[in-house]
C-alpha cells in the first residue's frame, strides 16, 4: 500500500511517442509560386498640419500657439466629411552663444486630419494654409476595410491559380498530384507621405490644395510544392 502512489507518477513521467513517421514523397516534387496583383483606390487620407513659434516667454509662447491651434481645430471641423483630433505638442530651448543660458523657447503643436473624401480633405488643408498653420504632409493609401477586402479577394484567386498551374504541370506529364505543401503571403506598395514647405506658414487666401490620392497594389503570393504520382 506504501508503493500504490508510484503508479500515477510513472504514467506521467513516460515519455510520449509520435503515431509514426511522416509519409515520405514517392513521386517528382515541383515547387513553384504565383502572384496575384490587385489596383484598389487610395481611399483615406491624412493630413498633418502645424504651427511653429518662438520667443523668451514660454507662457506667453504656449498661450499664443493655444490660440492659433485652436482656430485651427476650429477651421478643420467646419469642413464636413473630416475627421480632426489636437497632434502632440513640443518645446525646446534655444540657446545663445557658448550654450550657457537659454535665450529663447520654441514650440510646435500639431493636428492630424483624415477623411475618406480626398476634396474635402483639400479643402480643409486650404483653410488651414490661409491661417497660421503649415501642413507638414499629406498621404493617402486604402482603408483598412478596403485592403483587408482587396487581399481576400486576391488570396482566393491566387490559391486557385497555383492549383490550376498545379493541374497543368500534371497534365502535361500525364501524373496526378496532390499538394505536398503550401504558403500563403501578401504585400502592399503604398505611397509615401510627400513633405509639403515647412516656410508656407502664411496668411493667404484660403484655396483647396490641389491633390490626387491616387491607387495601390495588393500583391498576394503563394508558393507550394507538389508530388506528382506516377
């Protein structure tokens, strides 16, 4: 009765074995990859505008850069169809000669646009250019929804090519096969954010921006081995 408890730790302390070994190839493996390329519109896009001041107040400095930022996020939210929230905001000291003493203070606050509409994110980058901001860049690429449906549609697409290309190499010499192995991946090639002046920090005339949003390439490969079975 002293020894009953060994049994359990026994049968937990053996060791598991597999079930056996994979099967091994009998036939040619052929391994081979295709690609499926989809255009989908660049439907969301972004916009980072900002204003820059220094002087030797920072409270001063801060209070008058809350101001502008606010008739900013003000002007931002007149336009429909966009999307506006306040960006970080950052100071740093400027120091005179010999880097001893602080002469100055500089500060930058920013604010970040988005819309799905591109002419109303212009006309919003205008307003804000006619005031005292800047616009620091301006992208656009598809819509999470939009690449996310782009790539399911191409995945589909790109399994069935590889076993369409997979049944003509069998046909052609005259085998039958059967999938040994198979990866599936995507890419995407979106645009870059283009840098607008840092100097157009100007009053004029508030005119939409001239854009063009433009299209993107979802890419789906797939690349797999097959056995061909005499």
């Amino acid at each position: 009765m002293k020894r009953a408890w060994l049994l359990p730790l026994l049968l937990i302390a053996m060791p598991t074995f597999a079930a056996g070994p994979a099967t091994k190839p009998v036939g040619t493996l052929v391994d081979f990859r295709v690609d499926v390329q989809r255009i989908v519109p660049n439907d969301l896009g972004r916009a980072m505008a900002f204003a820059e001041m220094t002087g030797s107040d920072p409270a001063a400095v801060a209070h008058k850069l809350k101001a502008v930022i606010a008739d900013g996020l003000a002007a931002a939210k007149s336009q429909p169809g966009i999307t506006v929230k306040s960006g970080g905001t950052h100071s740093w000291p400027i120091y005179g000669k010999g880097g001893r003493s602080i002469e100055s203070w500089r500060m930058r606050s920013d604010l970040l646009l988005e819309s799905r509409d591109a002419a109303a994110l212009s006309a919003a980058v205008g307003k804000l250019q006619g005031g005292q901001l800047a616009i620091g860049n301006i992208n656009f690429s598809p819509a999470p929804e939009t690449r996310r449906k782009a790539d399911d549609e191409a995945t589909i697409e790109a399994i069935e090519a590889f076993n369409a290309k997979a049944a003509r190499i069998a046909a052609t010499l005259k085998r039958t096969y059967k999938i040994r192995m198979l990866n599936v991946s995507g890419t995407g090639h979106f645009p870059q954010p283009y840098p607008m002046a840092r100097t157009t920090m100007m009053a004029a005339e508030a005119a939409p921006m001239p854009v063009e949003a433009g299209e993107s390439n979802v890419t789906v490969n797939v690349s797999g081995q097959i056995e061909l079975i005499d």
